[in-house]
C-alpha cells in the first residue's frame, strides 16, 4: 500500500492518524508520537520522536501547525488506488465501494466508484454517481466481506485483476441428464419448462444448457419454483443466473 504525507492536522492526528516527523532542511521522517495536545505555552503539542542511534525516544514540542526549529510534523496517508476497497461516510451513513478515480480538493475527497454498499443494505454497481468524502479510508476486512456477499446476492462478484464487477460463473453440477428444469434466455422472457440433457460451454465460456427442445442462457430447477412458470420474475432464492 502506497502512503504520502500531508500537512499536520490536529485533528486528524487525534482522531488516531499517523504521525511522523519529517526534518525541516531534509526529507528525511522519523516515528513519532504525541502524547500531549494541550501543554500550556506556545508549543502545546508534546511528542516522542524515535532516534535509532539513542535507541529511544527524545522529546520535542510543536506549535498547533506542528511545528518547531527542527521538524515539521505530517500526517501519513494511504495513497488510494484503482480498486481500493474503501470506506467512507459516517457511523449512521458509513458506505463501503471499490474505488474507480479519485481527485482530492481543500482535504475532501471527490470519487466514482465501481460498486457501493450503502447502510449495509443498498447495493449500487454504477460508476456514475459522484461522491464527496472528507474522512474516506481503506475498508476493513469484516466490511470487504459485507461488500462481496452482497455483490454475490446479485449474482455478481468483483475481479481485481480486470477492475470490474462481472457476473459469478455459473455451476456446471446442478443438472443431471432428464431434469426438470424451467428455461429462457433473457431476463424479460418468460419462464417455460424443459427437459435437461447437457452442458454446451460456447460463448465466454460460460455454459449454455442443452435441452431437449433449444439450449438456453438461463435454467433453473423446476421443482422449488414452480410459480415462476409462465411469469418473468426472477427467482426469489439467489440462484445464480
């Protein structure tokens, strides 16, 4: 994961951000860590930079622009990426998505993503929609989780490799020969019943199903689905299309 660093931020740095201490003359940083924000004087932050020929720590005081005659404190940031998995928003309004761009203005972050969860329930796969971020961060392991069974629900999963959300592939050991199953191609058609007899892997290879009237980009088990006949309605179990 890539960082930069940024100017000092008094609240970042209290709200948890990571702090180093770059020289003031040179670029060259060194581990820091603030253990005081309110000292009385003009230096009120109080710090413990790390010296590896002390083997320890010294201290500095900074002014609150993070400050002194030897260092300037900074804030280290990750540097996002296309396809970060990312969190943005608040505790009520907290979203997670799959960063697409992103430009950066007065410390507010303006982004597309590939796919958004929104209050664990609202699921976009758009790239369109535009949003602002003042406090956007990499996504936890427990949130990228949320995101990627939520794209499954839809049938959909996230390639890192290719940078897009494509549909899952479809299983090639539901069926067994003399099925009954219910077909159609398209989503606005409706379902009719067939007889199953095989997988023909033909186009991207993804299987069409063969059966004993026409092959078919979509089939699914009769049994179990049986109101769907004759309707177009997408089956209400998460079967994978």
């Amino acid at each position: 994961m890539k960082t930069k660093l940024v100017d000092f931020d008094i609240e970042k740095a209290r709200n948890g951000a990571k702090v180093v201490a770059e020289y003031v003359d040179k670029d060259f940083t060194r581990p820091c860590r603030i253990v005081c924000y309110d000292a009385k004087g003009e230096f009120p932050i109080v710090a413990l930079i790390y010296y590896e020929c002390d083997k320890g720590e010294r201290i500095h005081t900074f002014n609150t622009q993070g400050s002194d005659n030897i260092f300037n404190l900074k804030i280290e940031e990750p540097e996002f990426e296309n396809g970060d998995i990312i969190s943005f928003g608040g505790m009520r309004n907290m979203s997670i998505g799959i960063l697409k761009t992103l430009s950066v203005h007065y410390n507010q972050s303006t982004h597309y993503d590939y796919a958004d969860l929104h209050y664990n329930v609202i699921l976009t796969t758009s790239s369109v929609v535009e949003y602002v971020s003042d406090n956007m961060r990499l996504a936890t392991e427990e949130e990228k989780q949320k995101l990627f069974d939520a794209l499954a629900k839809e049938g959909k999963r996230w390639n890192p490799e290719k940078k897009c959300i494509e549909k899952l592939p479809r299983k090639t050991s539901e069926f067994n020969p003399l099925d009954k199953v219910l077909v159609r191609d398209k989503d606005d058609e409706e379902w009719r019943t067939e007889i199953f007899s095989n997988y023909d892997k033909t186009v991207n290879g993804d299987p069409f199903y063969r059966c004993l009237i026409a092959a078919w980009e979509q089939c699914i088990p009769y049994e179990g689905n049986e109101s769907l006949l004759g309707t177009k309605d997408k089956p209400s179990n998460n079967i994978n299309l």
